[in-house]
C-alpha cells in the first residue's frame, strides 16, 4: 500500500505566500504547531510578515469551522490541511540538537516520516534544507512562482546584419526571422552592425506582422539615452498604452534615473498624470527605518535618498548650458510658472516678486507643489490610486504577493513601473528565480499594456562598472 504524500511547510513559506498550503492537492499539506506559535510571534508587526502571518491566521481560522484541524480539513480542490502536533512519547526528538524552534520543526517532520508517511519538508531556509538532508527527509525549496536563470525574459533580442542592411527597411528581415522565432508583444529586436556594435536600429514587435521602428524621444532637456537598453526602457516609460513596466539589472544601469527623467516628462511637459507616487519598500542592509531619527518624513527623506541622488543629477543636467529653458510647455497657472514668486509676509504690504526661474525644479520644490508624492509601501495597501505616475523601487526585495498587492491598487488613468537589480536582494527568503520583480515580468510576459527591459550596461562610473566586475 502506497505511503501517503504529506508536505510540511516551514514557517517562512506561510509568510512569503500565505495561501501556499492551497497549492499541494490532493496531498496532506501539514503545519507543525510551531509554525503557529512563530505566526502568533509575527502578527503583531506592521510590516508585510505581519500582514501575510496575519492572513494566514484568518486561513486557517476559517478551515477551523469546516472541521478539526487536528484531524485534517478537506479543501475543495482535493487536498488535506492539518495542523501537526507531537508528543513526548512519539519518541521522533533529535539527538543532541538544540531544542530550537527551526529543530522542533524538524522534529515533527521526522516524526511524521517515521510513522509511515511520505514526507517532504518545504522550506526557503537553506539552512534548513541542510538539516532536513542530515536527518534523511526529502525536502526543497517553494517552487511556485519560479523563473529560471536560464530562460528569463529580458524583453529585447539581438540580431546581427551587415552594415549595408541597416540603411534600408528591416520590416522584411524582421518577418523572415518570425519562421523560426515567436515574438512576444512589445519584445524589441537591436538589429546591430555585425562590425559595430555602436551601429544599430531597433524594432518593437506590435503584433500580428507588425514592427515599429523605435527613435530617441525629443525630452527638451538634451538627455539622451546613452545605450541601446535605455532606449528601450524609455520607450516604454513614455508609451502611454504600456500600463506596466519592469526594468531589471544591476546597479548604475539607469533604472531609477531614467524611470524619474520619464515621469517628470509625463507630469511637467505632456500632463498626462496628476503627479507621481513614488516608493521604495523597507527592507535594508543594517538597521530598518525604525532606526532612523525623527518623524516619518524624516525617516523617508534618508530611506529615500536614492531618488534623491538622481533627481539632483536630473536637475543638473536639465540646467546646465543650454538646458536652462523653460521645462515645460503649454498654459499653465501662473503660480505654477512663477516657481521663485514669494508668499505674502504680510498683508496690506508691497509683496516682494523674485524673477521666474526657468530652469528645473529640485524635488522638494516638486513636492511643495504637489507633483511628486514620496511614500513608504506600507501605506499603499487598500488603495485605489488614479492618474498618477507610479515609481515602485527594489521590487526584487518584495515576495509575488506583495508585488499583487501593490499592483491591485493602481486605477484608471495611472501607469505603474517596477524597477529592481534581481542579483541584489536584501531579503533572507528571497532569490534572483522567486522575487516578485521576476515573477511578475514573466506572469505579465505577452500582455498588450505590459513591456520589460533587461539593461545590462552600467553607466554610473567607470569606477562603479569596474567594482559590479571585480566585486
């Protein structure tokens, strides 16, 4: 008689997916009772843990009313859920081990195997995963929401012509290569001189047999983009038909610089947003942002230094020589315009008028005026945000269904950009294949209003490319 398959999570899958034990029918998928006392531990956070141990708790309260937990609740789609419990005189204790919390865990797994089931322990914990091996269970990593190394999708291919090709049409080339290669909607193709890199048009497939050829974006403020890569990242940022957009690589390739340079065009230029909303989720190096001094803005102000950094180099450049112009077009009020006029000191009085500044404005100038929104991810839930230009940061330290939940929240009118460095994450349970950067890319992969770009040359420094080689 075949041993019954039973799958017992890990603490950390319930918080990385608090739905997760829907996912094994028609399997037994088993808590240990130390996993809850570790959710009864995290509850209480304002953070994303505390939300999803939060939600998983009211899962379970719920499957409470259908039956004994103890004894396993049937689901509808097959399977079994079961809160596990172990006795002194099971006699499944590790020897010599440590009576941790992670080695209780282990203990009700062996235990579970040792009375004949066919157990494999779920964990995103390496470590565990090592223990689990020396105590003889089978056991791997979440695999739902995966996306491999190998085959991820960056939203751009390359092809080489000869030089002589470049100068003519490529809508033929183009439609010869779709007999051995499926494009995806707005995947582009960097048709590049096999001789010279530097020398290169690039397409964007639209559907059917269709290629639009892709130029540099006229900005008003002579920035450029300065690869191949940024040009098809801002041509996504600026498309107002693309709703959602991930850009991915590491660090000093632009992602957050050109996400800004973009947003401000849309806002300040062609008004086609009210303002724009940007965030970045707290998940640091050292101490959180509990750590930092003063009130919440104060605190966002250093978690958010980053933007700060590029806007500073926006402006710089924007008002530099020749870019000192107006950074906007069109009627506006006159207060708007009038970025040095003075408020009144007191009434009655002559007021004081500074010239109009033509150049660009600095962020917190922005700010004032209602522009630009900073704000920390947590507030984000149960909204429904309008119109706005809206700026996600280090998506790669966010879980799937923290990605879902932000993404949910964007309404009508508003376009949503999901940047991130997948080889750059801050988060103990998280990794380049299951991310929610990464995953979402792959889930929305082939949408109409969804476009990706991979950017994968740094233009921050030399000393900064040569330190992503070296280090």
């Amino acid at each position: 008689m075949p041993k019954s398959k039973m799958y017992i999570l890990d603490t950390n899958i319930l918080i990385h997916d608090p739905e997760a034990f829907f996912g094994f029918s028609p399997a037994i998928v088993a808590i240990p009772t130390m996993v809850l006392e570790e959710l009864d531990h995290f509850k209480a956070e304002n953070s994303q843990r505390g939300r999803n141990a939060r939600e998983t708790i009211r899962h379970l309260d719920i499957l409470r009313q259908k039956g004994s937990l103890s004894q396993g609740v049937r689901l509808e789609e097959g399977g079994v859920v079961q809160i596990l419990f172990t006795q002194p005189a099971d006699h499944c204790a590790i020897f010599d081990w440590p009576s941790t919390p992670d080695n209780k865990i282990l203990e009700t797994a062996l235990c579970m195997q040792k009375k004949g089931f066919d157990v494999t322990f779920i964990t995103k914990d390496i470590n565990m995963r090592v223990k689990a091996d020396v105590l003889g269970l089978t056991t791997q990593d979440y695999l739902k929401d995966v996306v491999s190394h190998d085959d991820f999708y960056k939203g751009w291919m390359t092809v080489q012509v000869p030089a002589v090709q470049l100068k003519k049409d490529l809508q033929g080339f183009l439609e010869e290569i779709m007999q051995d290669y499926t494009f995806v909607l707005n995947e582009y193709i960097l048709a590049e001189s096999q001789n010279n890199p530097y020398n290169y048009k690039l397409y964007r497939y639209v559907g059917g047999k269709k290629f639009k050829e892709v130029f540099v974006p006229d900005l008003k403020w002579n920035i450029k983009p300065r690869n191949p890569q940024q040009l098809i990242a801002l041509d996504l940022l600026l498309d107002a038909s693309i709703k959602v957009v991930s850009l991915l690589g590491p660090a000093g390739t632009g992602k957050t610089f050109l996400t800004l340079l973009a947003g401000l065009h849309k806002i300040l230029v062609e008004q086609s947003y009210t303002k724009m909303l940007i965030s970045r989720p707290v998940v640091p190096l050292g101490p959180d942002i509990g750590y930092l001094p003063g009130d919440i803005q104060e605190k966002l102000h250093s978690w958010m230094q980053p933007i700060y950094d590029n806007m500073d180099f926006i402006v710089h450049t924007a008002n530099n020589k020749a870019n000192t112009s107006i950074y906007y077009e069109g009627e506006h009020d006159e207060q708007e315009r009038q970025w040095g006029k003075q408020d009144r000191k007191n009434k009655g009085k002559e007021k004081k008028q500074e010239k109009v500044k033509h150049g660009f404005p600095s962020l917190d100038e922005l700010s004032r005026q209602g522009k630009i929104s900073l704000e920390a991810i947590t507030y984000m839930r149960g909204r429904s945000i309008p119109y706005q230009y809206i700026f996600i940061d280090e998506v790669q330290n966010l879980t799937p269904h923290e990605v879902k939940t932000i993404v949910s929240r964007v309404g009508d009118g508003s376009k949503i950009i999901l940047a991130g460095d997948p080889y750059q994450i801050d988060s103990p349970y998280l990794d380049f294949t299951s991310n929610g950067l990464m995953v979402a890319s792959q889930r929305f992969k082939d949408y109409a209003l969804f476009g990706t770009a991979f950017l994968t040359v740094s233009e921050r420094s030399e000393l900064s490319k040569l330190a992503g080689e070296l280090l």
